[in-house]
C-alpha cells in the first residue's frame, strides 16, 4: 500500500523559496509578494491519480496527473514555463520530473510524521517546504 498524501495542508515553513524563484527567473516585485504567501496544498489521491490544488492569497495553481504518464503542464501563474512532466514514486516519495527549458527541474513530495514536505528543485536551487495537515 503506497502513501496516502490526501489531506489538506497548510505551509508552516519554507527554505530557499526566494533561490529556487531566482532560478525560474521572478521578477523582484512578484518574489516579494509570494515569499509571503503561506499557500494550502489539497491533495486528492485515488489509485495511481493525483489532483494537487495550491491555491494563496496571490495566485493558484491545480495540477492533475497518474502515476507513470507523462503530461504537459503549463505552469500557469508561476513561470509559465511549459514543461513534459512525469511523476513516480521512488519508495515513498512522490518524485516529479520537469523537463523543458529549465535543467534539473521537478519537485518531490514525502510525509515525515503529520507533515507534509515538498522539495523544488531547478538548476542548483533547492527549496525544502514543510506543511502541517489542517
Ligand atoms: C508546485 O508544487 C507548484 C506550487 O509545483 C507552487 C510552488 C512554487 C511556486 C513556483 C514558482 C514561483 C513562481 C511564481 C511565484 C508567484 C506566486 C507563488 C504562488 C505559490 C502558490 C501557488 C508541487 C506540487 C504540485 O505540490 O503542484
């Protein structure tokens, strides 16, 4: 039985945000605003399909995905970056691969206790974020 990451949850701290937004190139004004945002993640997981809303006070974003299929995600609202994006699961971390213009993009999920942690890499940031269940 894998992991159940279903839940709703909330940030509760966030390292290297500001590094892992230079890499996908923000613009200042816009780094300023959402390394503010305290942003809740809920996450729908049934069999091998994912939903993953994040929604601020600022922007959102809903991602949609299976296990093992490759899709197009456009990064709306973020970078707005097109990217090939793949998500498996390497024991029980729910690993994502982003593959366009940026190197070494993609983000990885796991739950340590009654946390939620994300890992967002791309190029040589990385950014480690823990949320607390609502
Ligand atoms: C994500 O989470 C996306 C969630 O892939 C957003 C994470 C980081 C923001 C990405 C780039 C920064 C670009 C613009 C900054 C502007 C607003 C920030 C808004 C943050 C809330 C949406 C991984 C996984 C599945 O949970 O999505």
């Amino acid at each position: 039985m894998p992991v159940d990451f279903s839940g709703t949850w909330n940030l509760v701290c966030s390292d290297n945000f500001e590094g892992y937004m230079l890499a996908l190139g923000i613009d200042f004004a816009t780094r300023k605003i959402a390394k503010r945002l305290k942003p809740q993640k809920v996450i729908e997981q049934e069999g091998d399909s994912f939903s993953i809303q994040t929604t601020s006070a600022f922007r959102s974003y809903f991602v949609q995905f299976k296990i093992g299929e490759e899709f197009e995600e456009d990064n709306k609202g973020l970078d707005h970056r097109k990217c090939k994006s793949v998500v498996t699961w390497d024991n029980d971390k729910l690993v994502c691969v982003q593959t366009g213009d940026k190197k070494n993009r993609g983000w990885t999920h796991w739950i340590e206790g009654d946390q939620l942690y994300l890992e967002l890499c791309c190029e040589e940031q990385v950014c480690t974020q823990i949320y607390k269940s609502a």
